[in-house]
C-alpha cells in the first residue's frame, strides 16, 4: 500500500510537512473551548483552516488538556459526528478523529474519518481492531497517566528513551493488529504529562522518535509551556509555537498539529525549504 502521508526525503515536489488544523468541537479546550461548539461555527472554522493550508482537519469532541474530566460517549458522538459528516468530501483536507474511545473512532471513521489521532495510543480494547478494520491512518501518542492527572509530578528514567520506546511498543503492537507500517505516526505527546525541562529534552532530541520507521507528529501550539518559558498567556504564543514547530521539521517531523494554520504554513514551508538546500 502507498503511504499518503508526506514523505520529506521523497524529492517529489509534494509540500512537507503537513500542517493539522485542530478544531475543537468541545466547552473546555485549554485555548479554543467554546468557539466551535455550533455546527456552523466548527463547519466556518474547519474552511477557514483548509483555505489557509491545512491538509488535515482534526476534529476532537472531548478536552485533553491537563485537568480535563472525561465526557459520555454519547455526548463526545454527538459533538464530532455532524461536523465529520458535514466535512465529508468537502474541503480536501483528511479528515482525522481526535478520541481515545473505540466506539468514537468506529462511529467517526464510518462517517468519513480516515484518520485516528488517539492521545492513549489505541491502548484502550477494542481500538486496535477498530483502526484495522477500517485501514485507517493512526497517530499513537505517548501520554504519562490520564489528562486529569498527567501534570502530577510526572518521572521517567530517560524521557527521550522512554518515550522512544513507549511508541515503539505501541508501534508493533499495531503492526501486529494489522495496520500498515505505512499508516503509522508517532507523537512524543509535547505537554502530556511531562514537565518544561521534560518537553525540551524532547524537543531537542526529535530525531530519536521513531528512529525513521515511522511518521513523527508534534503539537505544541499554545502550550502551557511557553507560559512556563516565557510568561506568555495564551493568546501570546504564536511566535513561540511557530518557532518551536520549525525546529521540528528541521529534525524531520512530518506533521504539525496548528491552531495557527495559516501562519504556520507559511513558516513551515520557508523551514523545508531550506532544510531541501543542506548539504
């Protein structure tokens, strides 16, 4: 099976990395709860953001930040379906379903989904066969605890090799269900249970996820740490973002996951493109 996603070595002329716009059907989203719960509204966003270059369309009914209560499932189906329906075929983008929920994912993918984007790496039962059965891409995360407790004191021997080897497990547990290598991305999970110094190690040592096996994602748009970093509140922390997102694709992530698409877009292209120019 040939790999949609991007290939940063392929010297195909195809844009990379990938920018993943995050639209968050959801009340309590640390940055942008509350704004997309209308279906208009999410339907509005969700244009906006494949007219600015997002070439993924993340679509989440349930909050991960840190402290975050789990909802129904009923209630996270009703919040992502419609929009994932509406969405269908429309902008061009991949549809992806940000869930940890097995039901979610058969419901989100069944209705146009093709990708699954699960911050517990397909770890609940039910989610492995769930992704394989439908062919659908994965994006595995690696995540310390649950989102209500992850920020509590978080310790890891290595963080760099611990995670690298978390993700790798859960990547040939997917292999073995049956997913293609090729459909597989990785996420270091950047602020899921880890602290500043944490998150920075792993910033830093990109190039050890995944050790070219698999797609690498990151998401740090917004983050709390550049709070901790910077002092910088929410809605000041584009600059950081972007820069952070751009010293990733110098290691070789592939996709960036962006509340920002426009701007990171453009900041991600002009980092490719000197990073196409290295001897």
């Amino acid at each position: 099976m040939t790999s949609i996603l991007p290939d940063l070595e392929s010297g195909s002329g195809r844009q990379a990395p990938w920018v993943m716009g995050v639209l968050n059907v959801t009340p309590d989203s640390f940055s942008d709860g509350g704004h997309y719960l209308r279906l208009d509204d999410a339907l509005r966003q969700a244009r906006r953001m494949a007219q600015e270059g997002a070439s993924i369309l993340d679509v989440g009914g349930e909050s991960t930040r840190p402290g975050a209560d789990p909802v129904s499932e009923q209630q996270e189906l009703d919040r992502v379906i419609p929009v994932i329906e509406r969405l269908r075929g429309e902008t061009g983008c991949l549809i992806s379903i940000d869930t940890m929920k097995p039901a979610v994912m058969d419901a989100a993918c069944a209705a146009g989904a093709l990708m699954i984007n699960d911050v517990n790496a397909l770890r609940r039962p039910g989610a492995l066969e769930v992704a394989s059965r439908h062919g659908a891409i994965v994006c595995l995360m690696h995540m310390r605890g649950e989102p209500r407790t992850m920020q509590q004191a978080p310790e890891y021997r290595d963080v760099v090799s611990d995670v690298a080897s978390f993700l790798d497990e859960r990547r040939r547990a997917s292999l073995a269900a049956g997913i293609a290598a090729e459909r597989i991305v990785l996420d270091p999970g950047i602020g899921f249970g880890k602290t500043l110094d944490q998150n920075l190690e792993l910033l830093a040592n990109l190039d050890r996820i995944g050790s070219g096996a698999a797609a690498v994602m990151i998401g740090v748009s917004r983050k709390s740490m550049f709070g901790q970093a910077l002092g910088a509140p929410v809605d000041a922390r584009l600059h950081a973002s972007i820069a952070t997102a751009a010293l990733a694709v110098w290691q070789g992530v592939t996709i960036v996951r962006a509340h920002d698409v426009g701007a990171t877009v453009d900041a991600l292209r002009l980092a490719w493109r000197i990073r196409q120019a290295r001897r």
